[in-house]
C-alpha cells in the first residue's frame, strides 16, 4: 500500500541520517584525534560540534519550523563536517601553545588564531547571506541553514569551548 511505502521511505531516511551522522562524528573523533594527539581536547571538539549540530537542528525545526526532509537529512551529515573547523583549529592551537597554564594557553590560542577563526566565519556566513535572496526555496533553505551553523559554530568554538579548555583542558606538566 501507499502507506507502507511511506512509512518505509522515512525509516529509511531517518536510518541513514542518525548512521550517516555517527560515521561522521567518528570521522570528525578521528581527524581531531590526528591533528590535536589529545583524548581530552578530541572529546571537548566532539562535544561542541554535537551542540552545534543539535542548537542547529532546534532552530530550524522550532524557530523556523521546517519539516524533517531530504535537505535536513543531508544537512546534519554536512553541518557536523562544517562545524568541525573553528573548533579544530581553536583546539589544535589551545594544544600547541607554550603556556604553562589553562588561562595563558586558551590566551596563546586565541591570539594566534582568533582572528583567523574570525575571519574564516565572516567569509562563511557572508557567502551564505547570498542564498537567502534567492528565488528558489531550496537555496533559501540552504542559506539559512549555513548561516545559522556559521554563527553558531562560531559562538560554540568562543565561548563553549573556550570555557571548557579553561576549566578541564590539558595542560602539559
């Protein structure tokens, strides 16, 4: 019946979401991993990317109230890709600085990196305001869902995990 065919066709894209979403996340674990060589700084990336994607997700679910389609599905797998980058950088930076403590170390960090990071999310956010102009709704969308990642990921790298490399980061004895 049509009906089974339905409910069939929406398992399927909620399935492959959440296993697209987890690999993602383990590759994500991984990179940083590579990058940083620290659990604890890996696990605080991780941490802040899933709060980036679900802010993400509550937003535009609540606040714009779109409905769980084929964009949604493909925008979580994409949007944890996206919000790896400012907090990666934040992370390996926080990982390589000389400081001898959590305060001086976050400082290195983000004076060696803050700007750029900056920088990078401008350049992002401001390509993506384009799309909202757009006369298909799908680009809208699109452009919506960039923009509000850009400016979240943004906020999460500054100040979440900021904070959380402050108070529990490693520091090398």
């Amino acid at each position: 019946s049509s009906t089974f065919t339905k409910i069939d066709t929406e398992y399927g894209i909620i399935f492959s979401t959440v296993a697209s979403f987890l690999i993602s996340n383990g590759i994500c674990l991984g990179c940083v991993l590579l990058f940083t060589t620290d659990w604890k700084i890996s696990v605080f990336v991780l941490i802040i990317i899933n709060f980036i994607v679900i802010t993400l997700l509550g937003f535009l679910f609540y606040v714009m109230h779109y409905s769980f389609g084929a964009i949604e599905a493909v925008g979580v797998t994409i949007f944890v890709g996206m919000s790896v980058d400012y907090s990666l950088h934040l992370g390996h930076a926080f990982h390589s600085a000389i400081g001898k403590s959590r305060k001086s170390k976050i400082r290195d960090a983000l004076t060696t990196l803050g700007v750029s990071i900056l920088g990078g999310a401008v350049t992002t956010g401001g390509a993506s305001v384009f799309l909202l102009f757009c006369k298909i709704y799908l680009f809208v969308q699109l452009g919506v869902m960039m923009l509000m990642n850009t400016l979240t990921a943004l906020a999460y790298t500054l100040f979440g995990l900021c904070a959380l490399l402050t108070i529990a980061g490693p520091v090398k004895s």
